[in-house]
C-alpha cells in the first residue's frame, strides 16, 4: 500500500471512490495497488476509502434512495437501459479489466460482461410484470390489496472470481426494485468496479444511487454493516464471510440478508451416464478460463466403478492438453489463479490431499511462469473419510474417487456441510429422479449444466440464505406491505 499516488505507467491508472455522483478521492489519499496475477505487477491504483468517506457513501445513498425510489417505474428502467448500454459500449475496455485483475483468458471474460448487461436487460422488464395482487376476506367485511415497494439502501460484498456477473446480480435487482446500492468490490477485483462507476459518472446516473467504495474492513466493510441505513445486507463469498458479516450487522438493527457462499459440488457419473458430456463439463469448468475458481464447480469426483478407470485416463489426458498462459497469447484454455493468497490456498489443499493418500496423477505444482500459475491438477483420493473432502478447492484441481452402489455416492455426496451445486450423470430415469429428490443441494444438474440469468441460483445449509438470479431474487429488495380496508 502507498500513502500518496505515484507517477507511473499503469494500465487503468488511479481509480477514485464514487460517491454521491462524484469520483471522490478518500480524505486521507491513502491508496492501495491492484496486483494482476498475469504478471504480479501493479496496474491499477485504488483509492482507499475511510471512515469518514464511509459514512458520507451511508448518507448519500439514503438521500439518493429517497428520490430514486420515488421515481416511476418507467423512469427507472430508462436509466437502467442507458445504463446497459454505456456497459456494452464500453464492453471491450470491461473484459481486459476483468482479464487483468482476475486472470481469466479473453473468452471467459465474456461471460462477466454477458452476465451484467443481461441481468440490467431482465430485471428492467421483471420489474414492470411484478403485480400487486388481492387477498379476498374470508368473512366478507374487508378488502386486502398487497402491494410492493422498494426496501431501501442495499448494501452488496461482492467476491473476486466474477467481477461483472457478481455485480450484475446485485445492481439489476436492486435499481429495478427502486434500492440504492453500495457496492464493496472485492480488494482483489476492484478495477471492473470502478470503471462501471465511471462508466454511471459520465451519464450522470442519478445522485447517491449507486456508490463504489474501495478499503479495508475497519473503514469499509465493519461500518457498513453495523450501519443502520442498509436494509439488506447481499453477498457472494465464502460461509466464514456471511458469518462475519451477519454477527457484525446483527449489533444495531435487523436486517434482510440475500448471500450467496461457498459450495462443495458434487459430481456423479454413474456406469451408463455420458462420459464424454461428463469430460467436457470438467474440462470446462475447472481447466477452462476462469481456472476452476467457480462457486458451482465440482468439487468432488464420484465415479462407478465400471468406467473409473476409463475417466481417470481420460481426464488426465485433458489435464495435461490444457494450455495455460497469459490472456493474449492465442489458443489458451485456462489463465492464472486470481492472487498470490489463492495459489497458496490451492497449493496447500493439494498438499493436504496427499497427506490425507492422496496420489497426484499430473499437475500439482505452480508453473515456471511470471504470474499466478497453477498446472492443471487430477488427484486419486481412496479414503473416503479425508478430511479434505469437506473443503472447496477454488481452482483447477480435480479429486477423484470410485464407488459402487447408489446407496454408497449419494452418502459421500452428501456427507458435506455446503449445499450449492451438485451434478449427475445417467440415463436411469428413476436414478435420476431419486437423487434429485435426496441431494442436500439447491441445484442439481443432470446430465448437463445450465445457467442463466432467468433460473434462481441458490443454495441450502451452509451455502447460503436466499437467491441471485430470476424474478424470485427481486423479492429480497421489495416490502411487501398489506393494506386491509373496512368495507
């Protein structure tokens, strides 16, 4: 960190917070480096926001809730669609932030900018189907109508690994709901973030409706949640994250949480289920572009028997033909892990896998690479009490286990205190039925995998409390209040 701006070449310069319309510097002029695990270089500089500072994004975006709220629905949606579109105009600059301060290849950036553009689109036309309905009286003496209206200041911690969807999630149900938001981007994914505020600056989106703030967790992150201007306090992040955040928030008012944490998927190929959809999956999701760093990755092989070996071979061979390097480079699979901090949790979880016999079959070493770079990892696990199967690895490593009976998998699925995502492969119609009813997760994907930003993501136990995504996620930004009238 650097007490003053320096005067040197990075890529997307220095970044202010915005606040009430305005890209502000913090009062101290504290800054901090945005680090991009291509290089470990610096290419940003973000301005640290204090206490003070903090307290001023509260206000502002009480006062910008007041009128926003205020506006007709009609006025709303004009400015999320101007808003979409100065994202897709700039769509370009958006996807080499994302490249540089997540490591995703070019390809996989796409997603991030899909995702928020996508999610202003629908939410702008959910928002405008969202009906207020009637309850009839029972005895016939009075009438009942529930309407909806806007719940009030949101506050949004947003995770690392998606710096556009993750923000996508939360800016387009809360602006169609009629919330104002404060935006806390992760320290390690912070530039996306503030370029869409600069982005909002220059179609001078109305004041204190959306803020983007950088800093630490005393400064930042602590009164924000203790504050009691927030309504609804929305994250994507790990469990430990929610913890935190709810116990600090808990202190001075009640609040709505909408938090979407951490999974442990499992993945299920049964005998007669598709291998090579089951291989394509895998390959895609945790040797692809975003480096297995996905909430909804799988986590945990589970493969019969019959075909086990068959799918060891095979995947170790897709392992080994990934191609990992820097996003320009052509032909590139897979990028570096998002920070130095991630490489050593995924180094640390390879080692602890060997511990627990664990046998590496390829990868399992950074690569002699400038940068965040990890090999493309596929691990044999034969003891099915290892504690490491109760642990996320966030990035491209595979563990993988045999089993025989249905009885047998869906134990070890779900023997797991997370319950995000989970995936099956079979043609057994009846099998496939049993485990979608008995899986302990929110999602189960069967023979595929399919997101969108029309179909709920969510999770049970420890993988979160409520939903992103669909028209259901905008009921945490919305009261719904009765009003019952005497006939």
């Amino acid at each position: 960190m650097q007490s003053t701006i320096e005067k040197k070449q990075l890529k997307f310069g220095h970044k202010r917070l915005y606040i009430n319309g305005e890209l502000i510097e913090g009062k101290t002029g504290e800054v901090a480096d945005a680090i991009s695990p291509i290089n470990n270089q610096a290419v940003a500089t973000l301005s640290q926001a204090t206490l003070e500072d903090t307290e001023y994004a509260l206000e502002s975006a009480q006062a910008g809730f007041k009128v926003w709220s205020k506006l007709p629905v009609e006025e709303r949606v004009a400015w999320m669609i101007k808003l979409r579109q100065q994202l897709l105009d700039n769509a370009d600059r958006l996807r080499t932030a994302v490249c540089h301060e997540m490591g995703k290849t070019w390809a996989a950036s796409e997603e991030d900018i899909t995702s928020i553009t996508d999610a202003l689109a629908f939410y702008a036309k959910a928002i405008q189907e969202k009906q207020n309905f009637e309850i009839e009286d029972r005895q016939g003496t009075h009438t009942h109508r529930m309407i909806y209206q806007p719940l009030g200041v949101v506050t949004a911690f947003l995770a690392w690994n998606f710096p556009l969807l993750n923000l996508g999630f939360k800016l387009g149900p809360a602006l169609a709901a009629g919330c104002s938001i404060i935006i806390k981007a992760s320290e390690s994914s912070s530039i996306s973030a503030s370029i869409i505020a600069e982005l909002a600056h220059e179609i001078n989106f109305p004041k204190g409706v959306i803020t983007v703030l950088h800093g630490n967790r005393k400064n930042v992150g602590i009164p924000l949640c203790e504050s009691t201007i927030p309504q609804l306090i929305t994250m994507i992040g790990s469990t430990f994250t929610a913890q935190k955040l709810i116990e600090q928030s808990v202190k001075t008012s009640i609040k709505r949480y909408s938090m979407e944490c951490g999974g442990n998927a499992p993945f299920i190929l049964f005998k007669d289920g598709n291998m090579q959809d089951a291989l394509d999956i895998t390959q895609a999701i945790k040797f692809g572009g975003n480096a297995g760093q996905v909430c909804v990755a799988p986590n945990r092989f589970f493969i019969q028997s019959d075909v086990y070996e068959d799918f060891k071979d095979q995947l170790v061979k897709r392992a080994l033909q990934t191609k990992v390097g820097y996003y320009v480079e052509e032909e590139v699979d897979m990028g570096p892990v998002a920070n130095k901090a991630q490489l050593k949790s995924v180094q640390q979880f390879v080692e602890n896998c060997v511990r627990d016999g664990g046998e590496i079959l390829t990868g399992g070493k950074t690569l002699d690479k400038e940068g965040c770079y990890y090999a493309p990892t596929v691990i044999e696990l034969k003891d099915r009490n290892a504690e490491i199967l109760q642990h996320e690895v966030f990035g491209p490593v595979c563990v993988i286990m045999k089993f025989d009976t249905k009885e047998e998998v869906m134990k070890l699925a779900n023997d797991s205190t997370a319950g995000l995502a989970s995936y099956i492969f079979t043609e057994n119609e009846e099998l496939l039925e049993e485990f979608a009813i008995n899986l302990e997760f929110g999602e189960v994907q069967q023979n595929g995998v399919k997101y969108d930003i029309n179909l709920p993501h969510l999770g049970v136990k420890n993988s979160g409390i409520s939903m992103d995504c669909s028209e259901y996620a905008l009921d945490d930004y919305l009261i719904l209040k009765r009003i019952s009238k005497k006939i």
